[in-house]
C-alpha cells in the first residue's frame, strides 16, 4: 500500500481529454474508423485504464507493439473490440494468440505461414491484418516477398485478412515526397493481396489528407495530446499533468555551486528548491540545465544537473515562504505541454509521455 504522500511526484491523466482527442480524429477521417494504438501502455499513461475509456467513446479497434501487451490489454475492453499485435506472433506462439482472441499484423512470409498453418490445425479461419513495407524498411512484406505471394493463391488460406497495413516515415513532414512515394507504393502493393479494407495513417498520417485514410486510420500520440502537425497549432487537447514535490529549499550565496559536477555556479544570492523528481522517474537527463518548473505562471529555471530522483529550480523569483516542502510545482501541464518539454530535451513529445516513470502517484480524471 502507497502513503498517499509517499509519492514524490504526481502525474495526473485525463481520460476525457483523451476520448474528446479521438472523436475529433474520428471525425476527422470519417467515414473511415478511426482505431485507438495504446502500446507502450498507452504511451506511458495506463492502458488498462485507456483503452476501455476509449471503448465507451465508440473505439472498436485496438493496437499494441507485443503479443504481451494485447493479452494484458483484452480482458479490460468489451468483446466486441478488436486487438491487433503490431508485430505479429513471435514463432511457437501463434495457438496463444489464437487463443486470446488477438489479430496479429503478418509482416514475413514466415509470419503467414505459421498463421496458415495455425488455422488450418484448428479447422477455422483467423482473421489478421498483412503489413507491407511501403518504403519505410522497418516492419512488413517487401515488394520481391509479394510478388512471390501473388504467384501462390494457397498463400493464404485459412487467414482472413482483415486489413492491409502500411506505416508512414515522413507523415510530420506534410511536405515531404516521401508522403506521396509510400501513399503509391502501398495502392500497388494492395492490388498484390487478397482484396481487403486498408490502414495507413497514423497521428500525422490523418492530417496529409483523406487521399492517406482509407478504411481505419491508427493514431497514438496525437490521442496523448502531442501536436500531430509539429509547427502547425494543435487541435489536441492537453493530456497530462506532472507534478513534482518540493522536497526542501535553501539559499546559496554568489558563486556557490549547486548539484553534480558543479555545473550552475549562483551568478548572485538565489534560493534553491530541491524537487524529487529526476532521470529515474524518466524526467530526461538532458534537461539539465534547459528545463523548468512553474509555480502558477512563474517559470523556475531548473539549474545544475537532472540527478537520478532530483533536480533544483531557482526560485529566486518567487517571495520569500512562498514555496516550502510539499509544494507542487508543474513539469508538464496544459500550459507547459509534453511538445514544449521535448523540445527543450531535444527529443519528441513520444518520449517524453514512454519514459513518464514508475514511482509517481498517478490519478485518472
Ligand atoms: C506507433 C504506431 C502508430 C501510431 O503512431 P502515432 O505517430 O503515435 O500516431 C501507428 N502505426 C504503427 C505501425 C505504429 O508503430
């Protein structure tokens, strides 16, 4: 059992900011469906808790990156929800995921085959989606693979194919001919397989035009507020709220240093917060020095290193007692939004939600 002040920081989800971001790309890609992908435990934020807040807003279909993942995830969301395995079934595992009702992608021929034979063993059709690589080089059929398949119809007996897939690599660049490039090569790689609806677009992917919907679109990030047009304002509500506890504060004297390495030196008297939040609880590293708390609208530039459960801000701005132990200062919030942190980590907003750590009291709202 967790003190309910043992906790050194909070991070605080809003499940209705979430379905509200999936029911405007819903209607954005309508009269396509719109699926909801919550790997990575919902980027970070508690499938168990996302998914079926998503299955009350009308979400049908589901996806995680592993086999694990889906079978942790489906007895938290109504049957008639479709959970799809990114990466299809690790060999030997194939009867499980039958078992568990799970719709693996077939990114191999391999892949195919074992679910051929799965299916044919059990006297039943499995449904499954099949990816093709369509530029990206990561995950799916390459174009000697299905040229190959389109010669042996047997290829896919017993499976039904319950979409064609294929992912984007350049969708946050609106303009980039990457976009147009994979859109062509994955029209024609469809007409190589058994005709079947199509999935394309991830969270940028919906917004290169409804030329990249067709019949289920597959965003993640953007249902975690994170901008899906970097640069373009975002129409995401925001998600997340980080908290981190003021543990003590201290004033130093001009020219003292403050945390590992001695990497701040006070340029003058400041005061000192110690805040127990750091590299540990997934709050990046590379934020020393770049970071910053707000108390309200005061921004508190972190100062000195992140260290592994702290970091210090300089509340030399604030009034004197107007911060003591216990005080919650905001790391990420609605103003201060996961896309502004990474930004100042030199990463993306995915990363910042993914490495959100273990140790915070977490409230859904
Ligand atoms: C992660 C992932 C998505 C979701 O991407 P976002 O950019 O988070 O919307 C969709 N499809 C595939 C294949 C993925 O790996």
């Amino acid at each position: 059992m967790r003190s309910l002040h043992g906790a050194g920081a909070l991070v605080s989800i809003d499940l209705n900011a979430i379905c509200d971001n999936w029911r405007l790309l819903a209607a954005r890609v309508a009269p396509a469906d719109c699926a909801a992908v919550v790997k990575a435990d919902a980027y970070g934020l508690g499938a168990s808790r996302v998914g079926p807040a998503l299955a009350g807003a009308g979400c049908k279909h589901f996806f995680v990156a592993h086999l694990d993942e889906g079978m942790a995830l489906r007895p938290h969301l109504p049957a008639q929800a479709t959970v799809y395995v990114m990466h299809g079934v690790p060999p030997g595992a194939e009867a499980e995921c039958a078992a568990h009702g799970l719709v693996p992608v077939l990114n191999s021929r391999q892949q195919i085959d074992a679910w051929r034979d799965v299916a044919i063993s059990l006297g039943r059709r499995l449904p499954a989606i099949v990816q093709v690589d369509s530029g990206m080089a990561r995950l799916g059929l390459s174009a000697p693979e299905l040229q190959q398949l389109a010669r042996e119809p047997s290829a896919f007996d017993g499976i039904a194919v319950a979409y064609v897939m294929s992912h984007l690599a350049c969708a946050d660049e609106p303009d980039h001919p990457a976009n147009a490039v994979q859109l062509a090569n994955f029209v024609a790689a469809r007409r190589l397989l058994p005709a079947a609806p199509a999935t394309f677009a991830n969270s940028s992917g919906i917004f290169l035009g409804s030329a990249y919907h067709f019949e289920l679109a597959r965003p993640g990030a953007a249902l975690y507020g994170v901008a899906p047009v970097p640069g373009r304002p975002n129409p995401m509500r925001p998600v997340v709220r980080l908290q981190g506890k003021v543990i003590q504060t201290r004033t130093v004297a001009a020219g003292a240093a403050v945390g590992y390495s001695f990497s701040w030196v006070a340029p003058q008297a400041s005061r000192i917060a110690t805040v127990s939040v750091g590299y540990a609880d997934g709050y990046l590293r590379s934020l020393s020095g770049r970071g910053a708390a707000w108390l309200g609208e005061t921004e508190l530039p972190l100062v000195g290193r992140v260290s592994m459960d702290t970091i210090t801000v300089e509340i030399t701005a604030l009034p004197e007692g107007a911060i003591g132990p216990g005080t919650l200062l905001d790391l990420l919030s609605p103003q201060h939004t996961v896309d502004d942190v990474a930004a100042r980590a030199g990463t993306i907003g995915y990363e910042i939600l993914t490495s959100l750590g273990s140790r915070y009291e977490r409230s859904y709202g």
